[in-house]
C-alpha cells in the first residue's frame, strides 16, 4: 500500500461561498476533480526519488517534467484556492503594508489591477498570472505558462489568478477578462499580506 506523500487541501469555505464569482460547481471540478487528479499523480511520480521527502516548494524549485507539471499545478492551486474569501466577508481591499507596497510599486491600487488583469488577459494558452516579490520586498507581476510557479525564478508567490480555461469556463464560457475582473470580490487580502510579511 502506498503511503500518500501530498492530500487535497482542504478548503477553508464552504463550496458554494464563493459564488457568484466562482460557482459550486466549479470549485467541485476545478478543486475536487482537477486537483486531485495532480496529487494522485504526483504522489505515484515521487516514490523512490530525491523528491519522496522533499517540501512541495522546494520539488517545483528542482524538479522537470512531469513531476515539475504536478507538483507546480498544486503549489499553484493551494496557493489560489487559499487566497479567496466569501463574497460576503469584508476584507477585500488592501491594507497595511501590502497596499503600502502595492501603491508604491504600482503607483495605485487601480493601476496594479488594470496591470494585472491585462497580463492575464494577454497570457497565451494555459497558465497564471502571479503578484510576487522578490528578496528585497519589491512586488512584481508575472506570467507564467502550464504549471510555471515564480518560486522557479527565486520570487516569493503572493497572490494569483488561474488562467487555464477549467478555472472558469462553466461560469465565465470564454470570458477570460470577464472572470479575472470579478475575482477581485472574493480575494482574502489579509492572507496576501501575510505572505508577504513572512
């Protein structure tokens, strides 16, 4: 019997809480389905290699190939399906020191948003757009492509948007701009400071 290295996140909602912004339905394929077929897959890939005891962060450092593609669209996920809220919970504006490094960075709030929407937008195929920083603290807005993490570049992930069409094609059909403008609703700021303070 193998002993199972990596589990599906459980999430910290309910399935239909973030709805209208995310359905029920798709938070039971895209998290239920999806992300649970990468950890199967993942937990099958790793036995009996240097990546068997290895943290997922650091796998998606390292690794290649298939074991890279599992363990990155499961870092990528735990690190979405983490960020988001209620649609009825009231901390979906920024503050402290994230909105401090945000307006610093970005010049506003508004302007890293239209910013980062259009890297979504303009991202081909499938893969995320991602908010990081880098060791000094400086925020910076990346695409990467597939399973790509910014951890790969040495940044620190802070907050992200799925861009793959499983991620919003039961709501949102082919409105990919559509979709990343309502996910602004249900982001959990106060998780994103906290990745960016630790």
């Amino acid at each position: 019997m193998m002993t199972l290295l990596f589990s599906l996140i459980a999430l910290p909602y309910a399935p239909n809480a973030l709805e209208p912004v995310i359905s029920q339905e798709t938070i039971e394929y895209h998290h239920g389905k999806h992300l649970q077929t990468y950890v199967d897959n993942l937990n099958k890939l790793v036995v009996g290699t240097e990546y068997e005891n290895m943290p997922l962060e650091q796998i998606v450092a390292k690794s290649q190939g298939a074991i890279f593609n599992n363990a990155g669209q499961i870092l990528n996920h735990n690190l979405y399906f983490l960020q988001f809220s209620s649609t009825a919970a009231n901390n979906h504006k920024p503050k402290g020191t994230i909105l401090e490094a945000i307006n610093r960075d970005f010049g506003s709030f508004e302007a890293f948003k239209a910013e980062f929407e259009q890297k979504g937008v303009t991202l081909f195929g499938s893969g995320w757009v991602w908010l990081s920083s880098d060791k000094d603290g400086k925020l910076v807005i990346t695409q990467e492509s597939n399973a790509g993490n910014p951890v790969t570049k040495g940044l620190k992930p802070l907050l992200t948007m799925d861009v793959w069409e499983h991620a919003y094609y039961i709501d949102y059909r082919n409105r990919r701009a559509a979709h990343l403008q309502a996910l602004w609703q249900i982001i959990n700021w106060e998780e994103i400071e906290s990745r960016y303070n630790q």
